[in-house]
C-alpha cells in the first residue's frame, strides 16, 4: 500500500525555485491499476519517480507497506527497488548490448535471490511475457515492443509487486502499444500487481481503473473508471 | 557468488585496456622493487659496517701487492704499529684457501669482537662460546639449511707444502645471501661500505691462540696481510693518530673509517632518491593512466549505471564495482610481485638463487603494496567525485531527448 501526505517538490532552475509538486496526497492499494495524466509538466514523472524512490522530496510523508520512506537511506531504497518495485520505462532503460536473459537477471544480483535460482526464474518470466524463443537474443537486435516486453519481464523478476510504468507506449505504434497494455492488464488482473501507469494518452489510460490527473503539481481530479 | 559473476560480466569491451594497465603497473612495481632491494643491500653493508664498531680507526692496504719488497716492509711497519700504545689493536686480513669436507672454501680468520658485533645473531647456531674442545668455525656461501651447524668437519690445509687435516666444529652458519667482509678493495674515489662485502664461500675461523695452535700462525699459513684496519686507543692523541697514518701512508693507501662511514651513509641517501625517481616517475604515469581511464569507463558506463540503480542498486555498489574493475589490475599486479617478492625472499634466504647485490625484505612486499594502495586511492578519489552527483534520472532523460 501507498500512502503519500501533503508531498512537495521543488527544483532548481537558475537562480528560481520551481515548484514540481504542490501538497499532493493519495492512497493506493494493492492490486491497484491507477493512471496518472496530465500535461506536459504537470508533475507526473516527478511523482512517479518519488513513489517509486528514485527521487527525494521536500517536505510531507511517505509510507509503502508500513515503512517511513523519508528517513531510509540509499541502500534501503536500492533493496525496495529491487524487491518490491520494477520500472518501465518509455526508452525502455535496457542494457542494449547484453541480451535478454542478462538484462531480466540483472535485477536479482542486487536482491536476496539465490545465484542458483536466478536463471530459471528469469527464464521463466521471459516465457510468461511472451519471449520464450528469445532469451539469448541481444536486446538490440529486438523490436520495440519486444525490448518493452523485456523491460516488464525484468520489472517483475526479482518479486516485485508494483510495477510504475512511464509513458510504456511512448516509442511504440498503437497495436504494439495495445499489446503492452494488455500484458499489464493480465498482470494486474490475474497476478495481483499493483500497476502504476503514468501517460498522456488518454486511450492508454483507459486500461486503468482509476485515474488521477495533475496540473501544475496538484492533484485536479481522482475519478474511479467504470468498466 | 553474484557479486563476482557480475564483476567478470561487468569487464566486457574492457579487457584490452584493463591488459595494458597490468602491464604499465607491473612494469613500475618491478622497477620499483629492483630499486628497493638495491638500496637494501646497500643500507645492509652501512649498518653492518657501523655496528662493527670501527668507527676512528683508519683502514690502510697495499695497492702493489705484488711488489714483495712494499709487502714486506708494510708488514714491519704493522708489526711495530702494534705495539704502539695509541693503536688498541689492528686487524689484519687473514686468510688462505683450504678445503671444507672436500669443498674448495676460502678460510678467513676473523677479529671475533669486531665480527660479531658486525653480522648479529647469526640465523643458524652462533659464534661458538669458545668454551669448546674444537676450534668453532662459521660458514659463509653454504645454503643455510645445507650447513652442518653443530657438526664436526674436515678442513684440508696445505702447510709447508703438505695438506694437513683437522677436524673442526661448524657452529653457525651466516645468512644468506652472504655478505662476506673483504679487505682487499681500494677506491681512490669515495671508497664506501658496500665496496668491503662480497659474496662466496668463506670459513670463518676465530683468530684466537686456540687457532694458532691448531694451525700455527700467519708465517707458517703463508697469509700474506697487505690489508687492514687501525683501531686507536681512546687516550690517542691527533698527532698520535697522524704519525700512524703517516707511517702506514709510505707503503699503503690510507683512508679514514670516519670517511667512509660518511660517504656511505651519503650513498645510502642518494641511492634513495636517485634510484627511487625512476619508479616514482612510473608511478606518477600510472596513477595518471587509472584516473584517465576511469573517467572514460565512468562515462562510458553512465547509462548502464542508471540502469543499475533504477533496478536496486545502490550508489555505493556502483562505486565499489567501478572502484574494483578499474583498479583489478592493479590489485593483480600487486599480488603477483607480493608472491615473486616472498618468493625471491625464501630462495634466498636458503640460498638456492640470489641476484647480485639485491637483498629481498619484507620491504619489497610493503612498498609493492603501498604503491598499489596509492593507485587505488586516486581511483577511489576519481570514482567518488564523479558519481557524487550522479542521477539516473538525469542520464535517462538525457537519453528520451
């Protein structure tokens, strides 16, 4: 569970404070599928990225499943994202070179996760998104929405149960794009991960089932989807 | 298990550059390792010839030995000096060739207060305490653990033309590599300690009246003595000391120990710098070499590293894997001169190989570390100053523009 409190972010530009997030609060639940809109600038990576503790924030609370998330330090945070949080992104942040077994693996070398274990488990994600026949390809050798398969493959690996999703179809047409979003659906519906999708688009954050907009750092609206 | 497989993984594209840094350290570790270890020879030959206690004295020699008539009459003018009151005692360079159970040895007989002082605690048996039945004599040249310390040994002389046998206790044993002390070198040209050792095999014999009896004495050896040291009395005057250097000067080469102690000692300095610049100089060139090439690797892997910690790794891993690629060179280098170093040490201290005038201490492995340490620390420095304010987020929206 994700419980943000009166969340503020300011940045540096020049010599002005420019104010990202503006008392932002919200609660998400397990099992959650919750798109995050807005304009360009709006706040939504800002505040993907604090949930998902790859950034710090100036004032207000942040508790995921119980823990304070203000006080930890790096190498708690580090173990977060590499147990509890997986990330897709819309460049796909996939070691192009490596192939596909290496970067899902990648994951697990900073996790508890047994050296042992760490191919089948990895193979085995792989298989589940879709990619069975491609586990010794080199990513860049893949389409787009095969690298993005990777990307969610990889999210998943090390027993992550949330999976922040930015702008996932950003770099890929509108059937590949559907297909990914379909994969997040099935694995929202059908193995309980809570799927936190931010996006522009308004088609793509029909596959959610709540959605929060954000303009200039606040949250405008929360609106559960009917489906 | 991970950690290491991740390591190895991590050096991929890199093992060429990561193979000419071993190279350029290791060539600096054995340019610095040569240096040390000449410089531990000659600091060695300093002490020893300090410790031995001649400080005052003069050393005198025959730089004609082959003129029998200078011989002679450096004999009588030593002979004379001897029962001067301002010379406490001189020592002579006594020896003559003989044979050790079989084994061609060249047999020295040593002034027991000056050479004990000079060698130490010997690191197999001692001196002899003199309270023993036979003559006890040390060995030089001989593989320590080879030696018969404690055992009784046949030496083979020729006296009067004849080859007689005694039999004589082997008491100690002199570490190796020998430095045996010779005095039988001159240089007009700042004469220093280093140039009074040698290294062959030599049987040190106690010149004592024991010996004599045993042997008889200098004349009935045949030793022909054309080398030496003057030890003065404490109560000798300079104009005392004046007229022995001046008498011993019409038949010798005179020099003062005072000198030489002094000139070594300048010597032992200068070897330190002078020898020691070249593997500072590769040293500088090294470090410059890491830093580069880790501000390069550091660039290079600026957006994998992103990658890494958006999937959980932490700042300080990153750090210590880019820290540990980078200086695993380095690090193999250093193990690699430890165990040559600790090698090279117990060859030689067995005496089964040595190189000329090269002693291997433990300061060859001490300054085989400290150098690699110095290396690591500047890339520790390069590593940490340039992720210090690394941000994944930075590097990936860098790469969405």
């Amino acid at each position: 569970m994700i419980e943000l409190k009166r969340i503020n972010k300011y940045y540096k530009t020049g010599k002005n404070m420019f104010q990202a997030l503006k008392d932002v609060s919200l609660t998400i639940d397990d099992g959650e599928f919750v798109s995050i809109m807005g304009q360009s600038g709006a706040g939504k990576s800002t505040l993907m990225h604090i949930i998902g503790t790859l950034d710090d924030f100036d004032s207000g609370s942040y508790m995921l499943d119980g823990e304070l998330v203000n006080t930890m330090k790096d190498k708690k945070k580090s173990l977060l994202r590499s147990s509890k949080i997986g990330f897709v992104m819309q460049d796909f942040a996939l070691i192009n070179h490596e192939t596909v077994l290496y970067n899902v693996m990648l994951p697990m070398y900073f996790s508890n996760v047994k050296y042992s274990e760490m191919k089948k488990i990895a193979i085995d994600k792989i298989m589940h998104v879709g990619l069975g026949d491609q586990v010794t390809k080199k990513v860049n050798q893949l389409s787009g929405g095969q690298k993005q398969r990777v990307a969610i493959a990889r999210a998943l690996v090390a027993g992550a149960s949330m999976i922040l999703a930015d702008e996932p179809t950003g770099q890929l047409d509108s059937n590949t794009g559907k297909e990914i979003m379909e994969l997040l659906k099935t694995l929202n519906e059908e193995d309980g991960i809570t799927v936190i999708l931010v996006t522009h688009d308004l088609s793509i954050s029909e596959y959610s089932r709540r959605r929060i907009v954000l303009s200039d750092g606040k949250i405008v609206s929360d609106e559960k989807l009917e489906k | 298990m991970k950690k290491i497989s991740l390591f190895f993984r991590n050096m991929k594209g890199n093992v060429l550059l990561l193979v000419i840094l071993f190279i350029t350290v290791s060539i600096m570790q054995l340019i610095l390792n040569y240096s040390v270890s000449g410089y531990l020879y000659y600091n060695r030959s300093n002490i020893m010839f300090s410790r031995a206690g001649l400080d005052g004295g003069i050393y005198y020699i025959n730089i004609t030995p082959y003129d029998q008539s200078t011989v002679d009459k450096l004999g009588e003018i030593v002979e004379e000096l001897e029962k001067d009151e301002a010379v406490e005692k001189i020592i002579k360079n006594k020896y003559f060739s003989c044979r050790l159970n079989m084994e061609l040895f060249q047999a020295v007989l040593y002034d027991e207060d000056v050479y004990q002082k000079m060698y130490g605690k010997l690191p197999y048996g001692d001196w002899g305490s003199g309270d023993e039945e036979q003559v006890c004599a040390v060995v030089a040249g001989v593989m320590p653990q080879n030696a018969p310390v404690g055992k009784t040994a046949k030496l083979g002389v020729s006296i009067d033309n004849k080859i007689e046998q005694f039999d004589i206790m082997i008491s100690g044993v002199i570490s190796y590599p020998p430095m045996v002390f010779d005095m039988s070198y001159y240089s007009s040209v700042n004469m220093t300690a280093d140039k009074f050792f040698d290294s062959r095999s030599v049987l040190y014999l106690p010149d004592n009246e024991k010996t004599k009896a045993l042997f008889g004495d200098a004349e009935t050896m045949g030793m022909e003595m054309y080398a030496g040291i003057v030890l003065f009395d404490d109560n000798a005057t300079p104009e005392e000391r004046k007229a022995v250097s001046d008498k011993l000067d019409q038949y010798s080469e005179v020099l003062e120990i005072d000198d030489i102690i002094s000139n070594t000692k300048h010597l032992v300095k200068e070897k330190l710098l002078v020898t020691t610049s070249l593997p500072m100089y590769l040293l500088v060139i090294s470090i410059l070499g890491y830093m580069s090439i880790c501000v390069i690797t550091i660039y290079r892997k600026k957006y994998d590293y992103s990658n890494y910690q958006i999937i959980g790794c932490s700042k300080r891993s990153i750090m210590t894997l880019t820290v540990l690629q980078i200086s695993f060179p380095a690090i193999l280098s250093m193990a690699l001169f430890v165990c040559l170093m600790s090698v090279l040490r117990s060859l030689s201290q067995k005496g089964i190989y040595t190189l000329p005038n090269l002693i291997f201490g433990y300061e060859n492995i001490l300054v085989s570390v400290l150098a690699t340490v110095i290396v690591i620390l500047s890339i520790v420095l390069v590593t940490y100053y340039m992720l210090k304010s690394f941000s994944p987020l930075q590097e990936l929206r860098k790469m969405e523009k």
